[in-house]
C-alpha cells in the first residue's frame, strides 16, 4: 500500500505497521507543521496516516476526527485518490464496528469511482473489505470470491499479503483447512518480508485459529503466543485483545479453566477499554461458559446477564440468541425448567427470525435434552430430529453425531428397534466421517506446511546463491535430510494413527469401527457363496455394579480379562471386537447357529469359571449372549440389530445364557 500525497509524508506512512508509535508522533509533528503554514496537501495526508495508526490500535472515535478533517482538505483539493483513502478507511470503522451496510456503502463508492492514478490498487483494497465485510456476515462464499477478484488487481505487498491473510480466514470458516493454511503461511511470509509487524501479529493469531479448529492444540499455542509477544512489543490494544480471547478459548478446550478464565478476563478488560463492544459480549459470554464448566452457577449468571444487556444494547441479536440458550442450558442444569425452557424459546425465536441455522439446530438439540429431563418424550424426539435435519444441511458432523445418538437412545427405550437401528447407522456412519476428516486433516496440515517451507527454503537458497553458495548448498543438502526424516516420521505416523483407528485402546481388540466393516465384508462373502456366518453380541452382565462395587480400575481388568477369554478359543478366520461399553462382537465364519451356540457357550463357561476372587475376593463375572445365523433379515447391520435383540433376551431371562 503506497501512498500518492506529499514526500515528508512517506516516511511515517511506511511505518505505520513497523513502528506504530513513531509513525503516530512524526504524524503529527508533520501535521503541526503542515497546519502552520496553511499546507491542506499536507494536512490530509498527516491526518490519513494518523487514522490509519489510530484505527489499528482501535480508537475509532480519533480515527474518524482525522479523517472527516482529512475529507474536508482532499474534497478541497479535488484530490480524488485521497478522498478514495478517505472513505476506505471510514469503511473500515464502519466494519469494525459491526455496521456492515454501512461498511459496504463505503467500498461500493470507491469501486464506482476509477478517476485517479491509483485507481486499481485502491479498488483491490475496496474487494478486500468488502471480502472481509461479507465474512464478518456469515457469506464466506461472496466473500471468498470478492478475495481473489481483489488478487487479481495490481496492488502493492502491504494489500496482496492483506488479502491473502483475509481470505485464510474464509478458507478457514468454509472448513477447507487445506488452503487456509496454504494462504495463511503465505501471508505470514508476506507480512515478514515486509516488516510488517502487526500484521505478523494477526498473521500468527491466523495460523493459531487454523490449528485450533483441526484440534492440534501444541501448535495453536505456540502460533498464539508468538502473536502475543508481538502485540505486547507494539502496545497494540487490539490484536492483544484478540489473541488473549482465543487463548482463552484454547486453554478450556484442554481443560484447564483458570487459564481460560484468566485470559478472557484480560481480552475483556481491553476490549471495554477500547470500546469494541462486539469482542466484550464474546468475552462475557465466554466467562459465562467457563464459570457454568466450574458449576460456579451465580458466577456464570452475571455473565450471561450482562453479556445479553451489552448485546441488547448494541443491536447484537444473532449474540443474543447465543447468550439466551446458554441461560437456558444454565437454568436446565440447575433444574429451573420453567425459566429454561423460557430462554430457550427465546433463543430458538431469535434465531429464526434473524435466520441464524447454525444457533437454531443447537437450540433444537438442546430443548430435546431438555424435553428428556422433563420426561416429554414425543417432544424430545421432535426437537432432536429437526435438529438433525438442519445440522445435516449444514454438514455440523458433531451435531449431527449428537442428535443420532440421542434419538437411538429415545427409540431404543421404546422398544422401536427399527428407527432405533436407522440412527445408529447414522451414528456409526457419522463417527466413521469424523474420525477419517480429523485424522486424514491434521497429516495434510503437516504435510502443506512441510511443502511450503521447502519452497521457501529453495527460493531463499536461490536469493543468497550469488553470496554464500557453498554454505547455503550444505545448509540445503543437511535441511532437506532432516526433511526426509521428518517426512518418514510424518508417514510412520500416519501409519500408526491407521492402526490406532481400527484397535480398542484398553482391550488390545479390533474397535467397533473395524468390527462393522470386517462384518460387511464376511456378510458379502457368506451370501456370494451361499456359506454360513454366525454373529454374536456379548455382554459383561452388571459391569455398573462391579465399577461402583470394586472400582472402576477392577472394571477395567474384568474387560481386559474377558477380551483376553474371548479370543483364546477362536480361529483365525474369526474376530472378536469391542463394541462399546461392555459389549463384545464376535464375527464367526462358516460357522451355523448350532456351532456358533456351541462357542458362546464355552465362552460363557470360562468366564464364569476363571478366577476372579484373584482380583477381589467377592467379584464374580458372568456373560450373556445373543446370537444370529439367520440371512434372512437381508444386511450385516439387520443381522447385528437381531442378535443385540436375542442379547435383550437373554438379558431379561435372568443373564449368564446365551440365546439365538
């Protein structure tokens, strides 16, 4: 970003975002001299540079003071360039302020307006806002487009490494984590190469907001802090509040809430000082949650309270609706279901009428739990399935995971199997999404940065050829071995994370993710080959009475023992799996009912003869069983909802049997 006014103005411009405090200071001395020898030139430049630093520090009523001053000259000066910085910035404020019409107004103007020199590099600045405007509304997509219309208009570094940092953010937003890293470690080596230094704040702050999302905590934090440590050197009020928000954010996700509330404390106490109204509601609300974690009820009402009157006041409704549902699962919690159920329906009203999807699925999902507590079935499962379909248009995967996992419970405790196995397909079939969308996420995030460092690497070996060429070619040759090495343990991880998806972490047996394909793949070959498949379901029978009676460490060698029982007489052909819980799944092929029978019966046998006095001298461990050798029901799913139907039986006919 170049500025076209007076020469003594230049040097400050160049520091604004180096050396914010001596850009300001040599601003106004420039100013003070400009306005005694009556030089309007002078004078508007000063005070568009002096709004620029005063705007990065977030003192918008100073920054507009300058430049509805600075208009005034440019207007006189006809100076159509400067009037165009003028009202860029002013959209600028606008933004940042949450007046996102007005903030458009702003940047369709100087796109309209093309009368100058600098007219195309004005205009890539005007797509960029207007980009991020649209981003702050919720339109990613508009916003991703008017991103890289801007990058295709000649601009100088300071807006093409703006741009590339703004459309990170919609990457990120959209879930494509793979580009918003790609742009976002562009724009971070934009921002260094030209000094940019709070841009390197926010750059980093980025990066720390990409890794958080995919859950790679360690280098979050390490992006947070380093943005930190750059803010606090710049005295930058904003991008403090900023970063010391999301740590907060990071810090209760790992579980520790004092960190959490410590620095939301510290991001609020900035924000009510530099008047961002919008950052102090999150912040209020982000203590409410973190208090009502610690089940610090009073705490977290004032909170929530004074969260809901600030953003009242402001106008923040889509704020609201998200405060009112928190008062509303506050309220749940402590057993208020009168003034619960009040503040959800706010919530759900308010949603809808601003058209918020996103906080009108979670309010559904958790008037559902609600109407569960309260014991209104029907309109439990009501809200939970208008829940699911909404988050299932919107692709919310942990949402969707949720409401199927709670509406199998709802139809299994009423006995209607057929929709109860309908939504732990969906269920299964959800976790399957999540577990391949983390894992295949946090390897490609390792991988592109590895790929983007290498090439910067390359082109700064070519740029120091001519000086040190020998030196710089070892340092390559000793960088990309260790590359190597880090790219083997790169492979030899994800190889592991393969492994670690298939295996049950406490019993050494396959998972039931595994169990489920492995069972499709028999069921296929049974039928192809008209070849019998027997499928069982064991249960430890009263594991919750031994975890209460003996302890939970005891509960967990009874499962590690009983695993090891199950597999001891088994083929190779066969596979015993964990299922969940308590429960076991065997996949026994080519064997019928008959001889399926003969093995649960066994196994039955053994655990209840094995030696558990050796753990505790009362324990005693018994297994009951559900069988299906029938085809008939015509999928591996139906077989597996038939022998868990057989396992119910076996259960209510006193335990210890097995039942086909």
């Amino acid at each position: 970003m170049t500025l076209t006014g007076p020469a003594d103005v230049a040097e400050a411009w160049a520091l604004r975002r180096t050396d914010p405090a001596r850009a300001q200071a040599l601003s106004r001395d420039l100013l003070s001299a400009a306005t005694g020898r009556g030089d309007l030139r002078g004078s508007a430049y000063a005070r568009l540079t002096l709004a620029f630093c005063q705007l990065d520090a977030a003192d918008y009523g100073v920054a507009a003071e300058h430049l509805t001053e600075a208009a005034a000259h440019f207007a006189a000066l006809a100076d159509a360039a400067g009037g165009a910085e003028v009202e860029l910035l002013q959209g600028v404020i606008a933004c940042r302020r949450g007046r996102y019409d007005a903030a458009l107004e702003k940047m369709v103007a100087v796109l309209e307006s093309s009368e100058h020199p600098n007219a195309e590099a004005i205009q890539a600045r005007a797509l960029m806002y207007a980009g991020e405007v649209y981003g702050y509304r919720g339109d990613f997509e508009r916003s991703r487009d008017l991103l890289h219309r801007a990058l295709t208009l000649s601009a100088d570094p300071y807006t093409t490494s703006e741009n590339l940092l703004v459309l990170s953010r919609t990457y990120r937003s959209l879930g494509e984590y793979e580009r918003a890293l790609r742009y976002g470690l562009e724009a971070l080596a934009g921002k260094r190469s030209s000094g940019d230094l709070l841009g390197e704040a926010y750059a980093l702050n980025n990066l720390g907001l990409i890794y958080h999302d995919p859950y790679d905590s360690a280098q979050a934090l390490s992006y947070y802090l380093q943005g930190l440590a750059l803010s606090e050197k710049l005295g930058n009020r904003r991008s403090k509040m900023a970063l010391l928000g999301n740590l907060g954010e990071l810090y209760a996700d790992l579980g520790d809430h004092e960190k959490a509330i410590e620095y939301t404390h510290q991001s609020l106490t900035l924000s009510e000082e530099i008047g961002s109204q919008h950052t102090a509601g999150i912040s209020l609300e982000g203590l409410g949650i973190f208090y009502a974690r610690l089940e610090d009820h009073v705490s977290a009402l004032n909170f929530y309270r004074r969260a809901l009157e600030l953003r009242e006041k402001i106008g923040d409704k889509q704020g609201q609706a998200s405060t009112l549902h928190h008062l509303g699962a506050l309220y749940g919690a402590t057993f208020q279901g009168e003034q619960a159920s009040g503040y959800y329906h706010q919530s759900l009203t308010l949603a809808r009428e601003i058209g918020h999807p996103y906080t009108e699925a979670r309010v559904l999902a958790s008037l559902g739990g609600f109407y569960v507590q309260e014991d209104q079935l029907q309109e439990a499962r009501r809200h939970f399935e208008d829940a699911l379909a909404l988050a299932q248009q919107m692709k919310l995967l942990g949402l969707v995971r949720d409401c199927s996992e709670a509406l199998y419970s709802l139809y299994k405790r009423q006995l209607d199997f057929g929709r109860a196995l309908s939504y732990l397909e969906t269920l299964h079939e959800t976790d399957r999404t999540l577990a391949d969308e983390r894992a295949a996420r946090r390897t490609q995030l390792l991988l592109i940065q590895f790929d983007l460092e290498r090439t910067q690497q390359a082109a700064e070996i070519q740029r120091l050829r001519n000086v040190e060429l020998a030196q710089a070619n070892r340092a390559l040759h000793e960088k990309n071995r260790q590359n190597a090495k880090l790219l083997e343990r790169l492979r030899e991880q994800a190889k592991r994370l393969q492994q670690q998806a298939t295996e049950d972490s406490l019993t050494g047996l396959y998972n039931r993710r595994y169990a489920e394909r492995h069972l499709k793949k028999e069921f296929r070959r049974a039928g192809r080959y008209s070849r019998p498949l027997t499928i069982a379901i064991a249960d430890i029978d009263n594991l919750k009475e031994i975890n209460d009676t003996f302890s939970h460490a005891v509960g967990d060698s009874v499962l590690r023992t009983v695993a090891d029982l199950l597999t001891a007489p088994l083929r190779p052909a066969d596979i015993a799996a964990r299922y969940g819980g308590e429960e076991f799944v065997l996949v026994l092929p080519e064997t019928d009912a008959a001889g399926g029978r003969v093995v649960c019966e066994k196994l039955c046998r053994a655990v209840e003869a094995h030696p558990w006095h050796d753990l505790h001298p009362d324990l005693r461990v018994t297994l009951s069983v559900g069988l299906c050798s029938d085809f008939g029901p015509g999928s591996h799913e139906k077989m597996l909802a038939a022998a868990d139907n057989n396992l119910y039986r076996a259960k209510c006919g006193g335990k210890n049997q097995v039942v086909t």
